[in-house]
C-alpha cells in the first residue's frame, strides 16, 4: 500500500466543523496525516470526526474545541495537541468569517470581530505552534487568503482588510522561520461552497494543493501567496 502525502504528520486544522476546514481534515486523514480539529461548535467537530473515521484512514482524530480569538483557549489548544503527539508538524489557519459591512457602515465592534478571528486568531495560533515546530526544526503553515486581499471588494471593508493583513502576516512569518525548517505560505482557493458561501467549487476540488504545500519538502517555496 502506497503511504499518503502526509503520512504520520500531526496537522492541527481550524475551522474544521464545516467547508473547507471540514474537506481539508477528511483529505489529509486520507493521506496519512493524524488531525487535529479546531471549532467553536463540538457538534460540528464531531460530524468531521466520524467522516473522517468512516473513510477508514487508519490516523488518530482529536476534537478540540476553541474559539481562535480567545488567547486562553488557543494556548490551551496548542498544549493539548503537542501532549497528544507530542509535536505539530502543520497547522492550516482556515477559521474566519465573511460578514458585510461598508467602512461607513461599520461599527467597532462589527470591525473589531472580523479581525479577532481572521486575522488576530492566525496570530495567536502561528505564535502558539512555532516552540513546537522550531524544537522539531520542521514545520508547514498554510493561512486561507481571499483575492479580497489584493482587490478589496465594497462592502466587505474588514474581510478584505483581515485577508491583507493575513498575507502580510504570511510573509513575515516565512522571513523569521525558514532557518527552523518552517515553510509558511498562503492559500486562495477561490471561491468554494461553505457556509459563507452557497455556490462555488466543492471544497475537496482544491485540498489536492493544500496537501501539497503541507507536504513541501525541505527548503521548498515559503512566503508564496498560491492561488488555485
């Protein structure tokens, strides 16, 4: 039997109750990775977890519930998959919302939310793995970026923003982390049928390019913004 891709590597996924966090989770089980499921909805996770069982991938599947944009939950998170495995090899930042909302018509609290989880929840993730990825001097990053990140689209001010600040955060990462092994690019996989989205390409048409750059080899690209 051929391994996977990602045989035996320990990949933390967020957002992973639903589209593309939910198809990524399912397609790295199947190619040999052990998952780790991150969400505010148990429920949600746990429906990843049996499709993923029920797909027979012979990896490990742990269920932690987190709300990204809260530093205590993402530490306690971040602790509980390294005891489990004892390290990390990938983390897909996938988690965010896509609320409309003019900059005229926004309020702080509308901005501040969207934010929190698509931009400052990457943060506090990619700073709670790197300990763990630069003890190993391995590690793969993969942050889910929009072409609102480089276009800007009216009426979705902080979506758009959040998505730059992503890229950005991409970039820096990958400059500070190379010499650690650690690769960290962005992914646009255009737009896909999720809950944020009632059209568009079926989530698992574009995790055969996730798992390729969670599987880069070493000195592979890093502080690519990839585009499907």
């Amino acid at each position: 039997m051929t391994e996977g891709k990602l045989q035996g590597r320990i990949a933390v996924i967020t957002g992973a109750g639903t589209g593309l966090g939910r198809a990524a989770a399912i397609d790295f089980a199947r190619e040999g990775a052990h998952v780790v499921l991150l969400g505010r909805r148990l429920s949600k996770l746990e429906e990843t977890s049996v499709m993923i069982k029920e797909t027979g991938a012979a990896g490990r599947v742990v269920v932690i519930p987190a709300d990204i944009s809260i530093e205590k939950d993402v530490e306690a998170a971040v602790e509980r998959a390294a005891a489990e495995f004892g390290t990390i090899d990938v983390l897909v930042n996938n988690a965010a919302v896509f609320e409309p909302g003019t900059v005229v018509e926004l309020t702080t609290d509308e901005w501040t939310r969207q934010i929190a989880i698509n931009l400052t929840g990457p943060f506090l993730m990619t700073r709670a793995v790197l300990p763990v990825m630069r003890k190993a001097r391995y590690g793969r990053i993969l942050n889910i970026t929009s072409g609102l990140a480089v276009n800007g689209a009216g009426g979705y001010a902080a979506y758009s923003a959040s998505k730059a600040g992503l890229e950005s955060l991409t970039r820096t990462t990958a400059d500070e982390e190379y010499e650690f092994g650690i690769l960290v690019n962005a992914f646009n996989p255009g737009t896909v049928r999720t809950e944020m989205h009632a059209t568009g390409k079926d989530p698992h048409q574009v995790t055969s390019e996730m798992i390729r750059l969670a599987s880069l080899p070493k000195n592979g690209p890093t502080g690519s913004i990839v585009g499907y």
